[in-house]
C-alpha cells in the first residue's frame, strides 16, 4: 500500500481514532447488562452478551500497544499486544500483531512524503 502525504502531518493515531484527546495511557471499558427498574435504565450484571469488557494501552505516539478482553469472571481471556518500527518522520512503518503471545498478523507501510 502507497500512501502519500501533503503535508508532514502524521498519520492518524489510534487516540484520535477513537475521538480521544490528551496524552492518554490506557482506558478501562466494562459492560453491564442494561436493566430497568422503576422506570430507569440502571446497570445489571457485569457483562454483555454483546460487549467485551477490556483494557487498551497506548505508547506515547498515540498507538495501541496493547488490548486485553476479560472474561465475565475478570480473567484474562484474549491479550493483544503491538510492536513497531517507525520512519524519520515518527510515522509506524510496521506493525507486528501477537495474540496471546503468538505472531499473527504484520502490516507494512511505505509512505511517500512531498519535498
């Protein structure tokens, strides 16, 4: 894939991805399941047939480095981590994917910059 640049504006991170701002660490989410009571929408149990609760951790370039899911009991069920190599300019120009410590998945990049 060939991506090409006007400016030397870096590529989207995964912060600005998720419409997050600052410099963010990591972020916690948990589901519970949606219950109503007396006429109001209160949380229920914890966890959603239809969400995951989970952990995604950023590097200070704004990627994700690592994103875990958690089972209903609060054990780790999946854990993803990322590792990269960036260009001169602090773009990522590979991206090595483990799930559950196994390699699963590389990206490469080539990024073309203007003069």
């Amino acid at each position: 894939m060939l991506l090409n640049s006007c400016s030397s504006q870096k590529d989207e991170t995964d912060w600005a991805k998720y419409n997050l701002s600052g410099k963010l660490k990591s972020i916690i989410e948990n589901s519970y399941e949606a219950e109503e009571k007396f006429g109001e929408i209160v949380k229920g149990e914890s966890g959603s047939p239809y969400w995951e609760n989970g952990q995604i951790t950023f590097n200070e370039n704004g990627n994700i480095i690592e994103s875990n899911t958690y089972d209903s009991d609060g054990s780790l069920g999946r854990e993803v981590t990322y590792e990269y190599d960036y260009d001169k300019i602090g773009n990522w120009v590979r991206q090595i994917q483990f799930t559950d410590n196994d390699p699963g998945t590389i990206i490469e990049r080539e990024i073309e910059y203007f003069d």
